[in-house]
C-alpha cells in the first residue's frame, strides 16, 4: 500500500518538476511526414516486391495455377490517426498483382487490394531512455480482388487462392514492412539525450521525464534537461509556481516545441561569468571620451581630485545567475552585479585607482530566432533598476546623478558585449531530423513557444 503511494506520489513529483523543463507536442503533421520518409528511405516497397515473389515453404501451390509472379506491388498510401493513452494506428494501404498461367494455359492476373493495419505503441525504452514505437496486432485486411479469370472458374480457384496464399503468407509478409519502417523512424530519435554543448561552458542534454503520452491530435514529450557545467554540477531548475502551458491556438495537427523560463535560466548560468565585462577603451560607440573629465560633470568631486583628465576604466562584474522572465509578447534578461570605475595612471604597470564602486541591477530585453537549430538571442536595454554606491574614493556622491550615464554606457559598451556571449545559441532537442529553422517564435506566460513547421 506504502509502496503504491509512493509510486504515486513520485510520479507526481517527477511531473511538476519536467514541467519547468520543456515539452514537446508532435502533430500529425510531423508525424506523416516522418513516417512517408522512413518508408522512402527504408526502401519497403522494394522489399515487399522481392519477399513477395519469393517461394515459400508451407505453401501449397494452387491446382490449377502455374508459373506464378508478383508482378506490380502498388505505391503503399500510409494512414496515421492517433490513439489516445496509447499512440498511433497506422494503416498502409496497398496491392499486387499476381500474374499465372491456368491450367488451360492461360495467362491469368489477380490483382489485390489490401489494408495492412497495426497499432504503433509509444513506449520510452528501458535501456536508452529514448521514445520508442512498436507495433502490434498486425492485421492484413483484403479490400478488393480481381481477376481475368472466367468467371465460373472464379470462386474456386480463387476462395483457395485466398485461402492458401494471402491470409496465411500476406501477414508475415506485410507485418515485417510496418516494422521496418518504425526502425526508421525510431532511429531518428537516437540523438536526443546526446549532451550538446553551449560553448566552451558546459552542455545540455534533453531527457524524457516518462514515457511519451498520445491524445487525440498529439502525442506529448516532456523533458527533464539537464544542464551540465563543463566540469562541474549539474544545474538545477528553479522550479515555476505555475508550470507554463501551450497556448491553444495553435492549428489541429500542428506541432510545438515549449522552453520555460526556468529552463533558459539555467543554460544562461552557464554563462554568468562570461558576462563580465573590462572596458578600458577610451572611445566607445557614441559616447562622449570615457575619462575623469566627462565623469566630473556628473559628480564634481572627480574633477577636484583629478584635475588632468584620465581615461576611465569600467569593470563590470555579473555576481548573481542571469534569470530570464517572460509575460505575453515580452521576455527579459535581469543582471545583478557590481560595476567599479577606475582611473587609469599613466605609468606603465601601475593599477589604476578605484574611484567606486557601485550595486547594480538592469534587465535586457532579447529578441528571439532560430538559426541552424539553435536558439539565439539578441538583446536591448531595457531598464537601469537599481544603482547603489557601496564603495567611494572620491567622497559621497548622489549615485542617482550618474543614472544617465550608466544608462548610455550599459547600452553602448555592455549591450554589444552580452550580445557577443549570447552569440553561442542554444541547443534544441534533436529528434526525427527535426529543422527549427522554420519555427514560428511565440512568447507566452513563463514560456517561448515554437510553433515548428516543415520545410
Ligand atoms: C518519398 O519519395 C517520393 C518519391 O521519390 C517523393 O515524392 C516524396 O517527397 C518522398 N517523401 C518524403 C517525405 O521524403
Ligand atoms: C483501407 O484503408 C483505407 C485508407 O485508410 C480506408 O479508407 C478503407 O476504408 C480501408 N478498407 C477496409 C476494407 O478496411
């Protein structure tokens, strides 16, 4: 009983904690596509011609029929619908043509037309932890026959020809086809819990929470990622109050990819330390020459003790994790840290003088795009949060006088320079020979959707 609870209770929390993590909801348009494909590349309607024109131990000939051939197999047309708690029905609709002689010499034909239905059942694999589909309760269904027989010769010749040839040999002969092609399929999943790296600073790796669920329109994939530091802990995810859902708009049969906040945050913890920042450049962008006399204006003690212009030389230090939020429409990067500015000397070697040091917080607000199946971000300023002075070698000062131009450098110095860090991209789950570059970006509560579109 104890143990039941617990499975129960585990189970539930495994859950809330994937939630934070990412989903991924795979439509039939995915679907159909992956599977027309497997079928392309796993040459089946070849197969089935040549296992088809094979002699078969066990199988009586029919009296009356020689020489017999299978002349033409028909382009297979494969059905897919979904079974909800289960996975996908999968028929393949499909004929031959069986050329003979008769026993009056002549030529004869039989044409027949078949269903081959079997259930696809997703399971997650023991061993490789990937998903997994595998068939069962394979059935071969006639649909039609024809033949150029006369037809008083019809129900005989053929009620035997049935009898021995297809619904004894057509399932053994059909059934493996339907396997075949899930190999092919099931294949394209072997690279998804493959540790991918983000830089120089660690990987992430996407691993399934359970087993894959089926509803009517899709079947659901959640993952655990696990954030790995390069030689270091894993990363922990913040775990979201409200686990971010899929919006549902989205068209019937379409597939989506979901990222959450919390998720994003731990793969840019990754890179806190690259976010640090030296300036020593007296010349940035637009801005005015960084030296003591452009300071002073704000803050008139720098020109008392500096009274021949110094360059300046700015040290931003990032001192918490990077966080990503996201409402509707609108995700922002927070930073936290210290920014300290200096006076360079102008002898060779010497370190240059603190002059403060100040707590800051700001938030960037970044773009999102895909781009060879990653995701990058490109970031603006959004807001300067907070400015406090902690440490001062040139007295007190308002630290709310300096808001200007700690805004102007954060966006003209720091903005190009976390821009370069984002450049890495993130990896995206790699499965079914998935290409994100058509994605369509959506941001919603908590979460970056990507409705994923076929090329
Ligand atoms: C499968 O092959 C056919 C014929 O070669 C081609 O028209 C079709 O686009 C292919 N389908 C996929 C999904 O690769
Ligand atoms: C054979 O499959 C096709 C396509 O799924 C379907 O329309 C048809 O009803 C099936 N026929 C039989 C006899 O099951």
């Amino acid at each position: 009983m104890l143990q039941i609870l617990c499975l129960a209770l585990c189970g539930l929390l495994t859950r809330t904690r994937a939630e934070s993590g990412a989903l991924l909801r795979l439509g039939m348009d995915i679907l159909n596509h992956e599977v027309q494909s497997a079928m392309n590349e796993s040459h089946i309607l070849e197969k089935m011609a040549a296992e088809a024109g094979q002699k078969r131990p066990g199988v009586k000939p029919i009296k009356g029929l020689t020489d017999m051939k299978v002349k033409d197999v028909l382009l297979p047309v494969i059905t897919l619908s979904f079974t909800p708690g289960v996975g996908v029905f999968q028929c393949v609709s499909t004929g031959m043509t069986i050329t003979g002689k008769s026993f009056i010499g002549k030529s004869m034909e039989i044409t027949v037309v078949l269903n081959i239905t079997a259930t696809n059942r997703i399971l997650q694999d023991e061993e490789t932890g990937l998903p997994l589909f595998k068939s069962e309760g394979c059935e071969v269904i006639l649909v039609s026959v024809k033949t150029n027989l006369p037809s008083k010769m019809m129900p005989n010749v053929i009620g035997k020809f049935l009898d021995s040839t297809l619904h004894k040999v057509l399932p053994g002969l059909m059934c493996p086809a339907i396997d075949a092609v899930l190999v092919y399929v099931n294949k394209k999943w072997a690279n998804l819990n493959a540790p991918m790296p983000i830089g120089q600073m660690g990987t992430v790796k996407y691993m399934l929470t359970a087993r894959p669920s089926t509803t009517a329109s899709y079947i659901q994939v959640d993952f655990s990622p696990v954030v790995q530091q390069e030689e270091g802990n894993a990363i922990q995810l913040a775990d979201d109050r409200e686990a971010p859902e899929f919006p549902d708009d989205y068209d019937e049969g379409s597939s989506q990819l979901l990222l959450s906040a919390s998720f994003l945050t731990a793969e840019l913890a990754l890179l806190q330390k690259s976010f640090d920042l030296n300036i020593q450049d007296t010349r940035v962008g637009e801005l005015p020459p960084q030296t003591t006399k452009t300071l002073s204006v704000f803050i008139p003690e720098v020109a008392e003790a500096y009274r021949k212009p110094k360059p300046l030389v700015t040290q931003i230090r990032i001192n918490k994790p990077p966080k990503v939020t996201m409402e509707t429409g609108k995700s922002l990067l927070h930073l936290h840290g210290t920014l300290e500015m200096f006076a360079a000397r102008r002898k060779r070697g010497k370190a240059p003088v603190s002059l403060f040091l100040l707590e800051v917080h700001f938030n960037l607000e970044i773009q999102y795009s895909v781009r060879e199946n990653r995701l990058h971000m490109t970031t603006s300023l959004n807001r300067l949060l907070s400015l406090s002075r902690e440490t001062s070698s040139v007295g007190a000062f308002q630290e709310k006088k300096l808001t200007g131009f700690i805004t102007d450098f954060l966006r003209e110095a720091y903005i190009p320079a976390a821009n370069d860090v984002l450049r890495v991209g993130l990896p995206l789950p790699d499965f079914l020979g998935m290409n994100y570059n058509l994605a369509e970006l959506d941001i919603v509560e908590n979460a970056l959707v990507m409705d994923l579109k076929l090329d």
